[in-house]
C-alpha cells in the first residue's frame, strides 16, 4: 500500500511525515521546502504478530508495510504548472490513497501562504488542482472514445457515461462523488483520475486542542462535515506530539500516550483509518522460520490469497487449513484448536477473513 501525504506548504505535513516514518525529510517554514517526494517504509502496527511469535517462537517476525510518500506542497494553478504542480500532480498519480493534511491551528510563527488559516479553503484548494486535471485527463478519453465510436452502442454508452462524469467535475466535484452503477464505475477506474483516489483528510491541530479533544476545535469540525460530504475519511492528529513519540522507546511511547489519555499513536491510527478506507485486511502465517502478516483486498478467495505468498501456491492450490486468530489465541495451540475442530479445510471459493492463521497446501 503506497499513501501520499499532501497538503498546502506549511500546515505540517513534513513533520507529520517525519514523525510517523522517521526518515528525517526536510522541514521548515517556506514554501516548496520537499521538492522530490521523500519516501518512508514502515510497519503495519499489528499485535497478532507478537502473540503469535510467543507461541511459536519463529526465526523471524514479517510484518505488512505501508510505504508513505511526502509530496511536495501544492499551490493554487498546480494543474497549469504553478509552483511544482505537474511535478505534484505526477507523484499523486502513483499512490493508492491520499493523506491530505490541512491546518487546524494557529501559530503566528508559522506562515501560511494564503496569510490566514482556513481549512475549508485550503481543502478546496487542493481538491480543485486534482479536478482541474482530472477534466484534462478526462478530455483526452472522451476523444479517443468519439473517434473510436463507428456505431458500437458499448462506446456509445461510455462516451454518455465519461460525460455526465466530465460535468460533474465541472461543478468542482471529485470524481469520488459521481454516483453511477457498479459497471460504470468498473469504467470509470481505467481512467486514471487523481479525484478518484480514496482521501483521508489529517486534521493538524495544537497540542492543546488534541488533548482537550478534536470536537473542541471548531476547524475540525468544519473538516470533519467536508469530509462527511465527499464521503471522505477523517483523522485529528497532532503532528507536534507525533515528533515527540517518533524516538521513544515502546515502553515509553506506551506511557506518554496513557498520560494525554490516547491508546494509540497517530501511526497506528493512520493505518486504521487507511485499512478501512481501502477495504484491506491482513491474514497471517505462523511457524518456526516466520511469523508474517500478508495485505489483502476484503472479498480476495483463498486461492488468490495464497498467490500473494507465491504464484505457485495459487496455480497449483489445493485447499487452505485455517483457523481463526481468537480461536487459536482461545485455544493456547494449534494442536488444541484441531482437538477442538477449530482447524477447517477450504476450498477454492473459500473467502479470506482478517485475522485467518492459514496454511496452504498446493502441489506444481
């Protein structure tokens, strides 16, 4: 899963990024400050794997991962090439979902480009860069799709369903936001559209504010509406408190989230929300060379699961021996959960559950 973090210069997205990746990308008070994208690997928080490292007491523990890419802040005429804006746009192109921070604090100090802070606005701003250049990309198709018509009713179809959907975007919609069929929307994915991307939008707010609690920030809750509307997923964070955990060690990360009353960081938030967002769950492996959780899309048959591991196990699948996490936890070992019939066999249309401790058997 690859996640852009986006958002105007300076409300906080570089810190937050270094915060949640440790990578150390550039920070400060300018615009354009990221020019190339910074990029950060980092572990899907995932306490199954510790659990069942105990019982099994593998050579190696595998977790899923997340990469984060930093982009650079946008400017309004980024989709005309102010600023940095093909350069951003082109970066945005490649993730799976974007991570839109926006301002939700004050701060003298720090200088917002548009020289006062309003997060509707400034989502606005971004949102309108992707769907100014969605309507190009859009234009592109329609063409290709009227000169390819020669009577075929499916184009003809199409060329109807790109247009409605061009005239939507032109009343400043995201693409997100196109109500249309689950075949139409199976067409509209082939066009690679950036307001199409599934976003969730990271409220930065002070320290105090986060700790009183997000409802008591009334920017918040102005983004929180937006959101709401666009069918978009919300997140407070503190980008500052972040910076603060980023070193400690777990033991400590643990205590000073206690303390500000969280049981989780912003990372492992994040995660949430995007798993969420993105329909992923995570099924698991377990034995003495490795404990590892592997990232699959909800609705993925065990089949095609096993083919995340390697293509034979899914060309030459012959069932999956699985048994739940709760269930194996209940039971203290696999041996007690076959006892118990807890172990089931399933067979190709078997649908892959979050949490499912699977092998697989095949033969090639």
């Amino acid at each position: 899963m690859k996640l852009g973090i986006v958002g105007l210069p300076n409300v906080g997205k570089s810190t937050l990024f270094n915060a949640i990746t440790n990578a150390g990308a550039q920070s400060a008070n300018y615009p354009f400050c990221t020019i190339e994208p910074n990029v950060g690997v980092v572990a899907v928080p995932d306490e199954r794997l510790e659990a069942l490292a105990k019982m099994y007491d593998p050579e190696k523990i595998t977790p899923a991962v997340i990469e984060f890419v930093d982009i650079a802040g946008l400017v309004k005429g980024a989709s005309k090439g102010e600023g940095l804006g093909n350069k951003f746009l082109s970066h945005i192109r490649e993730v799976d979902a974007i991570v839109h921070v926006v301002r939700c604090f004050e701060d003298g100090e720090i200088i917002h480009v548009d020289g006062s802070v309003d997060p509707i606005r400034d989502m606005d701003t971004i949102n309108l860069e992707l769907i100014l250049s969605d309507i190009e990309i859009l234009d592109r198709r329609i063409d290709r799709t009227q000169k390819a018509l020669k009577g075929d009713r499916k184009l003809a179809d199409e060329l109807e369903l790109l247009k409605a959907l061009k005239a939507h975007l032109e009343e400043g919609k995201a693409a997100r936001t196109f109500e249309c069929s689950e075949d139409e929307k199976e067409i509209v994915s082939t066009v690679s559209l950036l307001s199409n991307k599934p976003i969730i939008y990271a409220a930065n707010m002070s320290d105090k504010d986060f700790t009183d609690g997000a409802e008591s920030n009334e920017y918040y809750k102005l983004v929180e509406e937006r959101a709401k509307e666009e069918g978009a997923g919300t997140l407070p964070v503190c980008a500052k408190f972040e910076e603060e955990i980023a070193d400690m060690t777990a033991e400590d990360k643990v205590m000073f989230l206690q303390e500000i009353g969280l049981e989780q960081s912003g990372l492992d938030r994040l995660v949430k929300e995007c798993y969420s967002l993105l329909g992923l769950i995570s099924f698991l492996t377990a034995g003495k060379p490795e404990v590892r959780a592997w990232t699959i899309t909800k609705g993925t048959k065990a089949p095609q699961a096993a083919g995340k591991i390697h293509s034979d196990f899914e060309r030459g699948f012959i069932r999956a021996e699985i048994v739940s996490y709760a269930d194996l936890m209940a039971c203290g070992s696999m041996a007690v959960a076959k006892e118990k019939g807890l172990l089931r066999l399933e067979g190709k249309d078997y649908v892959m559950q979050d949490g499912d401790v699977t092998l697989f058997r095949f033969n090639v």
